[in-house]
C-alpha cells in the first residue's frame, strides 16, 4: 500500500464512480458494470457489438456502480461499495444493455450474493 493510502485509509484506492445509467438496485441487489481486464498484448479483432452484449453476460469481473439499501442480517454490512472491483459468479443477474440506460453503457444487476471475490486493482 502507499503512503496516500495509508493516510487515508483502505477506501482511498477504491475508484470514484457515478451512478448515470438511470437504474437504482432495490433491496439487496447490486448494479455493476462488467469489465475485461486490459490485455496485455493489443488484438486486432473487433467483435459486433450483439457479439460484445454476450460475452459481458458471461465475464465475472465487474466494478462495483450502486448498491442496494438491504443485506444478510448474518452479515455486518455490505459486502461490496461502489467503486469496488469484484468477481461475481457466471450468468448471474439480469443484463441491462446500453440501448436501455441514459449513459448507453451495458449494466448487470445481480443479488449481492453472487459476489464472491474482490479484486485488487490492476489485477
């Protein structure tokens, strides 16, 4: 960890993030916004974008947008806060593709349940 990170404390490397797709998770689900990790090497295919739609369906990492107000009784809080880059489990959720959000980026809402990993940045 750095010394800003020290200083600040553990939330100071969670990235800032704004909630503008115009959906709010309710009760105990989660919206998040899958990701690929950067590739190392750069590709030179170029998928469709109904092609792109699927496979974000099926890609477990995802950064953490908004969560919703409840949780497990047996837990003490959430286990994710916006910001957060997590790994949630395959199939998981519903898809909100970006023809249906204001910002036009392609969400997942999934119960808080199906995140099972954090991920540290970078990674």
């Amino acid at each position: 960890m750095n010394d800003a990170a020290k200083k600040e404390g553990p939330d100071a490397l969670a990235t800032k993030v704004r909630n503008s797709s115009g959906f709010h998770p309710l009760g105990r689900a989660v919206l998040v916004e899958p990701y690929e990790p950067q590739a190392k090497k750069p590709s030179m295919i170029v998928l469709p974008d109904q092609v792109q739609d699927r496979m974000m369906m099926v890609e477990q990492r995802a950064l953490v947008i908004e969560v919703g107000p409840l949780w497990v009784k047996d837990e003490t809080g959430p286990r994710c806060k916006p910001g957060d880059h997590v790994m949630i489990a395959r199939m998981a959720g519903y898809m909100i593709s970006g023809k249906d959000t204001l910002d036009g980026k392609s969400y997942r809402v999934v119960n808080h349940m199906d995140i099972f990993l954090g991920v540290e940045e970078g990674v």
